[in-house]
C-alpha cells in the first residue's frame, strides 16, 4: 500500500462508481482502501450518479460501505448525510465516518476486511 493507515483526516472519493468503478467488487476495494488510510475521527465524502445505468448494485448494502456510519456534516442548508443534486443524473454525495471497533452488522469484521 502507498499510504499508510491513519493518513488522512479527509479524503474525497467523487464521480469514480460507474465511471471506471464499475463493479461491486471495485467500489468495494475502493471503501476498504478510504477505511483504511483514513483517521478514525476522519471524512469520506463519496460522490456518484444515482442512477441504474450508473450502478449494477445497492451501494448501502455493499460490504465496504459498511465499514462506515453515515453523519451530517453541519453544512448550512444540507439536512442529513445524503444531499442530492438536482440535475438529471441524480449526482449525490454521502458523508461517511469510518467505524473501526468490533463487528458491522454483526457479520464484519473491520480489522479483517480493511
């Protein structure tokens, strides 16, 4: 790995799925990656076109996301850790927390997968 783990307080992951990420597989590898290098008390600001031709796969369900909790970011008229925009290819972004103690779901864990 290039960085190390716990280098970055943010990192900005915008406009990759379904843009050259194309499968579940490589987003997931992307998110272990952000978990990884990210610091604990850091931000993943996720950005993609929410749209089926766009996305074969429900990114909340994906394994790599679940290595995150979703927050607000306190951002003056954004309520919520989703805000879309309104364009016609429902570009949204996603602010994300790394979790990093025992098991997501009951089914992960993070230590392992990151």
């Amino acid at each position: 790995s290039y960085y190390r783990p716990n280098s970055f307080d943010v990192v900005i992951a915008n406009g990759l799925i379904g843009l050259g990420l194309d499968t579940e597989e490589a987003f997931n590898q992307l998110m272990f990656e952000c978990h990884r290098v990210l610091a604990s008390d850091g931000m993943l600001v996720l950005g993609y076109n929410d749209k089926p031709d766009r996305l074969n796969f429900n990114i909340e369900q994906a394994p790599g996301y679940q290595v995150f909790k979703t927050f607000e970011p306190g951002i003056a008229g954004m309520t919520g850790a989703r805000h879309v925009v309104a364009d016609g290819f429902q570009h949204c972004y996603v602010f994300l927390r790394p979790r990093r103690m025992g098991h997501v779901a009951g089914e992960m864990d993070i230590a392992a997968a990151a």
